[in-house]
C-alpha cells in the first residue's frame, strides 16, 4: 500500500472534460506529483488551519449519477458541482458541495493507495 501526504487538487485539462479529484504530493511540483484517487482508495482529509484535526476519512465508492446537468447544445448529460463539470462524486458523505470545496481549497490530505 502506497501512502500519500500532500494536499487536495481539482485538476483539469482540456483533455479531462471536467475536474478529476486528485492529491499532489508534499515537495514536488511535476506531474509525477498528482495522484489520482481511485475506487476503494482510502482518503483522510485535515483541516486547513489544524492539520491534527480530521474532517473526513473515508475508503472511496464512486457515485457517477447524482447532479447530472444537461451539457450545453448537447443531449448529453454530466455530473457537475459548483459550476464545474465532474467525473464523479463520493458515495458517502460529505454533501457534494463539501467534498468539491475542500479540492478547490486544496486541504492537506493523506491517501493510501489500494
């Protein structure tokens, strides 16, 4: 199991046609910094101000049907959060707007790889 301290990113390119959830790694600025958080992995996540302080740990269950939005001059439909177009959301709690607000904020975070 690979574990993983750094801190929450939404990362988005072109090429992703919306956020994918992700951790960069602490000290390390390239590509090979970002991980992406995948089914079953498990994600704690610290408080901004107290890093000591847990705000949410939880193992990953992707849910890829809720806040479905019509894509503009489209008949295709997506997920998306606070106006931005998403690939997924976690399963279980937090409410989405929580969960999208701490990679937007990027909060420290820790994740064990499965």
């Amino acid at each position: 199991m690979t574990i993983i301290n750094g801190f929450l990113e939404p990362y988005i390119s072109n090429e992703t046609e919306g956020i994918i959830w992700a951790i960069s790694e602490n000290n390390t600025s390239s590509y090979d910094s970002l991980h992406f958080i995948d089914e079953y992995d498990f994600l704690l996540i610290h408080d901004k101000i107290d890093p000591s302080i847990l705000v949410w740990s939880s193992y990953i269950i992707k849910d890829y049907s809720s806040h479905k939005t019509k894509r503009p001059f489209s008949d295709y439909y997506q997920q998306s959060i606070l106006g931005y177009w998403i690939h997924w959301l976690p399963f279980n709690e937090p409410n989405p707007e929580q969960w999208a607000t701490y990679f937007l904020d990027e909060y420290p975070a820790t994740l064990f790889k499965s």
